[in-house]
C-alpha cells in the first residue's frame, strides 16, 4: 500500500513538471525574455518534482503510510519546492 501511494504522489508531481510552454509563438527580438522565463520555468518544475518526492516521503514518515499525510506532504513539497526554485532563478 505504501508503494502505491508514492508512486501515486510521484506520478501527480511529475504531471504538474510537462505543463507546456509557449516561448516558440513569441518573435525572435524577444529570444533573452523567453529564455530567462524558460529557465524559470525549468527550474519550478524541476523544484515542483523534488519537493512532491521529498514532501511525499516525509508525509508519509509523520503519518504512518497514511494516503492522507502522503498526498498532503507531497502538495506542500510540490508548492514549496516550486517556489524556492523560481526565486532562485537570477536572468
């Protein structure tokens, strides 16, 4: 049960990390705008999926193996994670 609730968790984070980005629509005088907010983006998906996993984990350490405490550890990893790594993007 306690694998299948983390590869639950794990397959939600990694949903939220193939968001789709449109920097490819924008003219070409624009290339240093949409490479900088490519990279934040990046960067936020990439946080989003290590915190989901860490968040995911540590839910379920405090909880038990508790599907409740997994899925919100991994939430709250997944939001934490997602705004760490974009405020850690300098362009």
């Amino acid at each position: 049960m306690r694998k299948l609730v983390l590869t639950s968790a794990l397959i939600a984070g990694l949903g939220l990390a193939s968001a789709a980005d449109v920097a490819g629509a924008y003219p070409y005088h624009h290339h240093y705008y949409n490479h900088c907010r490519y990279q934040r983006h990046r960067s936020g998906a990439i946080g989003a999926v290590a915190g989901a996993i860490g968040g995911g984990i540590i839910g379920s350490a405090l909880t038990h193996g508790r599907a409740g405490g997994t899925l919100l550890g991994a939430g709250a990893g997944a939001l934490t994670g997602n705004a760490l790594a974009r405020g850690s993007t300098h362009c």
